[in-house]
C-alpha cells in the first residue's frame, strides 16, 4: 500500500533537514531558499517494537517492517497560487500526497535566513494555507460554474445538491479555513472528490525548535498550538538540527544515551513517523513464519479480505478464511501452535474487521 506523506513549509525551515532524518534519500540541505527544487522521496520504516518481539519469538530468516514514502517539496513562498517562486511545481506536488507535515520554524537564528526578514510560525503557517487555500477555491468556482449549467437544464438530478454543497466549500475558504474543517456531511464530501482539494488533506504541524525548547516548547509553539486548537491536529515538537545529530552515531545504543542526556524517551523523527501513520488513520497486521516476519499497512476498518490484498489481490479474489492471534496473545503464549493448543486461535470470515496487531494467516483458493 504506497502512501505519500509530503512535508510542506516556506523555504529555510528546516524541512530538507527533517527529510535527510527520516530517509537514507540525502536532500540538499542548504542556508538559502530554493534548495530543494525537484520532490525528493525516501522510503522510510516505521518503528513498531512488536516486530521486534516476533522476531525474537519466531526467529525467522528475515523482518520486513512496514514503510511510509516521505516527499521533501519545494519551498513555497506567497503568490504561489499564482505561480510565483515554485508555486505551480509545489501544489501539484503535495496534490500527489495523501497527507501534508507542514514545518513550521520555531527558533530563532541570526545565521539561518527567513525569506520574510524575521520568525513568525503564525504568519508562515497562514502564508502556506492561504495559498492553498487560493488554489482550492479557484478549483471550486470552477466546478460551481459548471454544475450550476447542469443544474440548469436539469440534465443531472444531484447537480442542484452539488451547488448548495461546492457554496458552502466556497463561503469556508473564503472566511479562510480549509476545507477538511467545512459543515458538509461526509456523503456529501463527494462533491469534490474529483478536485483532490490541497486543504481537504489530513494535516500534522510540526514546530522546528533549538535545542533548548525541544522539552517544554517555547513561545512559538504556544501560538501555533493556540492558532490550530479548532482544526483537530497534532502539534509535534522537534529539533531538527538534534535530529539530524542522532542520525550520524553508529550504535542504537549510542542514540539512547544521547536522548537520555536531552531528556527525551524517544527520537523526534519515531515520533512524527509514528504520528504520520495515526494521521494516515493506519494500523499494521502481522504475518509470522519461519521464512519471514513482516508487518503489512491497512487502513483502520478493513475487513479480512481487504487487509489479504495487501499481499496479493488473488488473496482477496479467492478469500476463504483468515487464521487471527491476536498479538497479546501470541507474545503471552509463545507461538501460534502454543495459542492453536490454548483456543487463542480464531477462524474468522469476510465480515471480519481486522484489528491493529493481529497475526493473521490467509485460506485463498483461485
């Protein structure tokens, strides 16, 4: 299941640098706007300990973890939505994403430019989402226009609903909210899947800060977190500068002592790759052999034979059964034989909804 998170932001916040973190893809990171001009993609893994505890248990040849593609795109700057700087480049870039990690610079630093002379997170966040937010209602007024001749000659019975809908997208962005937070109910979202809306995105704020603010925050963080309270987001703190330290020691065990000097339990990068993953709304399921232990992506509430397609659409074609432990079970008692002997073993049918962290094998016949 390729999904694309693409992180966003105005040049010179940090966002090649958070990049260089979380993928062995190495982004030009570079003291001036513009850096970064063509997307640059990295696969990266997804921490999940429980992997780690099967592989212990099963010991199997080898661990395939799960993955999220990341997308480093282009500084914005304002105008974009008219096509200043990148501007056209950039939109279309994060229209390729499923979710958006907007950057946002929370430090202050004489030898790190801004392209707007001075830090202020709260008027880089606004710059970014008015331009994204320009771009969406063009697209709007467009299919408004459109479905109100449909609606006219009465060729399309739901057009009439269609307008009502695209003029409450319309009045939402122009009052300068995105579109993901509009009063529209979610049958009637349908109206605008054709336009893949930049600000209908799943978002996650996260705040660059020195080394000093990374525990508590600082002043800037304070704002954004004010600023996006009614947009049902998560604010995530990190330094990218510590981050990027982390990812030059050698040892798992080098990296755990230095966080421990910082004060934090975990890197920021595990954080806002697991956080990427909850924004995604994604869970994982297991499959457990001696050849291999891997981890597969789902989307919450698939059921058995949607989470079997993952593997192979042929397992989805020709779904009999699914065989489910699930993984509290299966670390408690040892082995799948150990839960098949304990009644911890479940067959389960199409109905099934898979659960995050079940060990699932598939019955297929094609």
């Amino acid at each position: 299941m390729a999904l694309k998170c693409g992180i966003v932001g105005l040049p010179n916040v940090g966002k090649s640098t958070l990049f260089n973190c979380l993928s062995n893809a190495k982004a030009q990171a570079a003291n001036f706007p513009f850096c970064t001009i063509e997307p640059n993609v990295g696969v990266i893994t997804v921490p999940d300990d429980r992997l780690n505890k099967l592989e212990v248990l099963v010991k199997p040849e080898r661990v395939v973890p799960t993955t999220i593609e990341i997308v480093d795109i282009a500084g914005l700057v304002k105008g974009a939505s008219r096509g200043e700087g990148l501007g056209n480049q950039f939109l279309s870039n994060i229209r390729e994403c499923d979710a958006i990690i907007h950057v946002v610079r929370c430090f202050d630093d004489p030898n790190v430019v801004h392209v707007d002379g001075n830090v202020n997170p709260v008027r880089d966040k606004e710059t970014i989402d008015t331009e994204l937010q320009l771009k969406d209602l063009d697209a709007v007024e467009k299919k408004i226009s459109k479905t109100e001749k449909l609606a006219r000659t009465g060729t399309d019975k739901d057009a009439k609903k269609g307008v009502e809908v695209l003029l409450t997208y319309k009045a939402h962005l122009e009052a300068g909210k995105p579109a993901r937070t509009a009063p529209v109910a979610q049958e009637d979202q349908k109206n605008v899947e054709d336009l893949f809306l930049l600000t209908m995105k799943p978002v996650l704020y996260m705040c660059n800060v020195d080394e000093k603010s990374v525990v508590n925050g600082n002043k800037y963080v304070d704002a954004i977190k004010a600023l996006v309270k009614d947009e049902n987001a998560e604010v995530l703190v990190i330094a990218a500068a510590i981050e990027a330290e982390i990812t030059e020691l050698e040892s798992y065990e080098e990296r755990q002592l230095f966080l421990q000097d910082l004060g934090l339990a975990e890197s920021g990068v595990s954080k806002l790759i697991k956080a990427a993953y909850r924004l995604l709304k994604l869970q994982t399921y297991f499959t457990a052999g001696v050849k291999e232990v891997r981890a597969w992506t789902i989307h919450q509430g698939m059921t058995a034979p949607q989470a079997a397609s993952v593997i192979h659409t042929d397992f989805e074609k020709g779904f009999i059964k699914a065989e489910v432990i699930s993984y509290n079970n299966f670390v408690t008692l040892g082995s799948e034989s150990a839960c098949r002997d304990a009644g911890k073993l479940n067959i389960e049918g199409k109905e099934y909804v898979v659960s995050d962290g079940d060990v699932m094998h598939f019955r297929f016949n094609v």
